[in-house]
C-alpha cells in the first residue's frame, strides 16, 4: 500500500487504500463481507504501476469506523451511498470496478441502478452472482454471526487459515500478513477479527431484493470469476447469468474457493485482458432473463430463523 486517507461520509470514517496514487488508470477493489481494502495488495503488484487500485474497508471493517447504528449503516443501501461518495471523492464520473463476495454484489447493485449505473465501467465479480448455494451461505453466515475470540494470536492465525483455505493462499508469509491485517486486541487481553460482530445484522435489516432483475439491468460489460470449488458460487449458474449477459466474461480459478485472492499471475492475467479490451467490443444484453428468487430475498428470510 502506498498511501492510505480516511474519507469522512457523513459521520463515518472511510478507511481508503491506494496503491499506485499518480497511475493514469484507476480500478476500484471493494473487499468481502468480512474482509477488508488490504486483501487486494497481490492485485495491485500484479496489474502493476499502470494502474491506481482504489480500494475501501466498508463501514465495520478493517481501519473504518463502526456503526453506532448498525440498522441503518450495514445495509447495501447505505454501502452505495459510501461508494458514490468515495468516487465522488475521487471524482470518477467512469471508473472500472472489481469487487469480491459483497463488494462485487456492491458494483453489481450500483451498475443496474437507474440512476449510478453510468459510473460503472466494467464490472468485475470475484466469486459471486444473482444466486448463490444455499448451505454455503448459511455456513459462512452462520460464521460470522458470533464473535470469535482467541487467546493468543497464534490460535488467531491457525483458525483464520483453517477457515480462508479456500483462497488459494500458498506460502506461510502470505498466512501470517493477512492474520496479522485481520487481528485486534480486545481489552482483555484477548484477541478477535478486525470487523465489528454486528455486520451481519444486514441479513436482519437489509431490504430483500431480485438479484435477477439487477443483473438483467446491468448495461457495462461483465466478467466472473470463479473459484474452482466455490461453496456460493455454483459452476451452473453461470451459464443462467449468460442468458441476460451474452457478452459476459468468466475466467474459473484453479484450486481455490470462496473467493480467489486475486494475487498471483495466472488469476489477474485474465482481468487484465478484460481491463485492457476495448468497449466497444461488449454489447449490452437486448433483453432480460426471466427472473428467479434472489439469494438476497432468501438469505434475509431464514437469516432470523437460524439466529432468533
């Protein structure tokens, strides 16, 4: 990371990453739903110093504030308000967009709203669509849905890497700097993740939604990647995704899961031909796939079953 503000929206800090600050091409990186701006440091070396990667912890993670109001501010309505904010910030009236897990559905929502979708580019979404395996999301639901403490760091570190396997993570060093990123003493003594327990109170208050009819209504082009083993994203889904997108792009990374790092070689070479390719050489979709039942709709449904 070469530089790192903090953006205020509204009574919120936004914690910003940057990477490459004067590059002449800028991607906006937007992290999972318990993760945060730095996981996307691997992406920033292999796209190179071509390219700004502007990337935010999202309210309740990472070095960004936490709610006092967690019904209100972890919701994807009040994640787009930051976004647009934080591009505004950054005056990018047409910026090119990546997101992972909840970042990518972030970009997805923002590129089929009615309003925004014109600051959208080119949509990038790491392992993540309009529908997603049921278990996969209560497992990872049900995960982040307690607190987790440690007693030291070293019992921090191994179940971090017992639970992010499935990223593809390869050498030891990688391990200990994304454990060293997602660790915070608690008063105690103790230790736990860097995100506030209560992000997954969205699944409670967010307003469920057709994920289908968003991604019909996306007009940039579009590009899926999909982690090998995916848990959420199911390699069947892709071709429905298709259907409403013709030109759309998909790329599968071998040996990973939910979600892909994103940090070596062979998994950003094809997000930089997707990057590099003319838009005029993308139409958009003519007519839209008929609508399923949203995972978002779904998820905020049982969310309350399994945790009240």
């Amino acid at each position: 990371m070469d530089l790192l503000e903090f953006v205020r929206v509204r009574e919120l800090d936004i914690a910003v990453r940057i990477w490459n600050p004067h590059a002449k091409r800028t991607l906006i990186a937007w992290h999972g739903l318990a993760r945060h701006g730095g996981d996307f440091a691997g992406l920033a070396r292999e796209l190179g110093s071509e390219w700004r990667v502007i990337a935010p912890d999202t309210p309740g993670r990472g070095l960004s504030s936490w709610s006092l109001f967690p019904s209100h501010d972890y919701l994807y309505s009040h994640y787009m308000a930051v976004a647009i904010a934080l591009l505004d910030h950054y005056q990018l009236e047409y910026v090119d967009w990546l997101g992972t897990s909840m970042g990518g559905l972030l970009g997805m929502l923002i590129a089929a709203d009615e309003q925004h979708h014109p600051r959208i580019a080119r949509l990038i979404l790491n392992d993540v669509g309009p529908e997603l395996n049921k278990e996969g999301l209560i497992a990872l639901s049900s995960y982040f849905g307690v607190t987790h403490r440690f007693n030291n760091f070293a019992d921090l570190k191994a179940e971090l890497t017992k639970h992010y396997a499935s990223f593809g993570i390869s050498s030891e060093e990688e391990w200990r700097e994304l454990a060293l990123g997602s660790a915070r003493r608690l008063p105690d003594g103790s230790w736990t993740y860097h995100f506030d327990p209560r992000i997954g109170e969205q699944f409670i208050h967010d307003t469920p939604r057709d994920t289908w009819a968003d991604w019909a209504n996306i007009r940039c082009p579009v590009m899926v990647i999909r982690g090998e083993t995916s848990t959420l994203l199911d390699a069947d889904t892709l071709p429905k995704m298709a259907q409403a997108q013709p030109t759309l792009q998909t790329f599968t990374a071998e040996g990973c899961g939910h979600a892909p790092m994103l940090n070596n070689a062979i998994q950003v070479a094809p997000i930089r031909r997707f990057l590099d390719a003319p838009l005029n050489t993308f139409r958009a979709p003519e007519q839209p796939a008929t609508a399923s039942p949203s995972f978002i709709h779904w998820l905020a449904t049982h969310w309350r079953r399994w945790f009240h």
